[in-house]
C-alpha cells in the first residue's frame, strides 16, 4: 500500500484550516449581531411598556438565540483550529511536544472522530424530519427551526474536518525528525 506524500496531507490541512479560519471571521461578526438584537430587545420591551406600542416580537428573541446557536455551533470547528478549548492541563505543558502529539492524535481518533461521526448521525432523521414538516415555532410569530437544526450536523461535519487537520498536523510533529525539546519549567 502506497503512501500519499506528507506535502498533499499537509496541503489538505491548510484547505481546511483556510475553510475554519473564514468560518471564524464570519462567525466574529454574529456577536456584534447578537449584541445589537439583545439591546433591542431589552429596549423595545421597556418602550412597549412606556409607549403601548408593540416593539418587541418573539422573532427578535428567537433571533437573537439561533444567532447565539450559529456563533457555537460553527465556533467549534475554530476553537479546535486554535487550540482554545479547554483542556485540563496539569501535565500536558510539562511533557514533550512529541508526546503531546501522541495524546492528542490518541484524543483525536478514539474520541472526537466517532463523537463527530456519532453526532452527524443522530441528528441526521431529527433534521430530515423538521425539513419534511418544515417545523416551525410554537410560539406567536416566532420562526422557522428547520434550518437552525440543520447547522448541527453541518457544524459537527465542520468539526470533524478541522480534526481531520488537527490530526494531520500531530501526525507531523510524530514524523518529524527534529529532536524532543522540553518547554522550560514555568516558576510561579
């Protein structure tokens, strides 16, 4: 069995990469957009109240959290890309970068590959069936949740291609012949 050259693997990985970081930028820019809802929503509540004029609609509300929905979702994919998830780090900064790679391509393929491929699964038939039924808020004015339910398997999909590049960048700190290092011993 033939292997591809690391230059391809590392090409795809820097596809994805570009993918998740315009994800990012995109995704920034729904804060501003949740922000600006909130604050018209908790503006519009207290002009009904003053004015007897009816400001606020529950598609604001709902608005505002599928636009939170949106930023976690599709926020993922980025927080992986940069290493910003939370992780319990008690002995990871201590050990070599090699065996930091281990860790996280063990991490990788024995927990978020299958949970990504677990959750694109199960949400799969839940989302088929709101699209079918073009399932719509129970609440007065409120809108549509089939497409808001349709970014969860989109989003873990995501997930699981930022860690398929995850992966390719952990394999290549394995592959590399450059000798293990061991970060200096932080003094508190």
């Amino acid at each position: 069995m033939q292997s591809f050259p690391t230059n391809r693997w590392e090409k795809l990985a820097r596809r994805i990469e570009a993918l998740t970081e315009g994800l990012g930028r995109g995704v920034m820019w729904l804060s501003l957009a949740v922000v600006l809802i909130g604050s018209w929503n908790a503006l519009a509540r207290y002009g009904t109240r003053f004015t007897g004029w009816n400001l606020s609609s529950n598609a604001y509300l709902e608005l505002q959290w599928y636009l939170f929905s949106v930023m976690f979702l599709l926020g993922a994919s980025v927080t992986l890309r940069d290493d910003s998830h939370v992780r319990v780090d008690v002995l990871y900064h201590r050990i070599s970068p090699k065996a930091r790679a281990w860790i996280n391509v063990a991490g990788t393929v024995l927990f978020l590959i299958p949970f990504c491929l677990l959750m694109i699964w199960a949400s799969w038939f839940p989302v088929r069936n709101s699209w079918a039924v073009h399932e719509m808020s129970p609440d007065p004015g409120g809108l549509a949740r089939y497409p808001i339910k349709t970014l969860i398997p989109v989003a873990f999909f995501l997930l699981l291609l930022q860690g398929v590049a995850y992966l390719i960048r952990e394999v290549a700190v394995l592959r590399s012949s450059t000798p293990e290092v061991r970060p200096p011993e932080d003094h508190l």
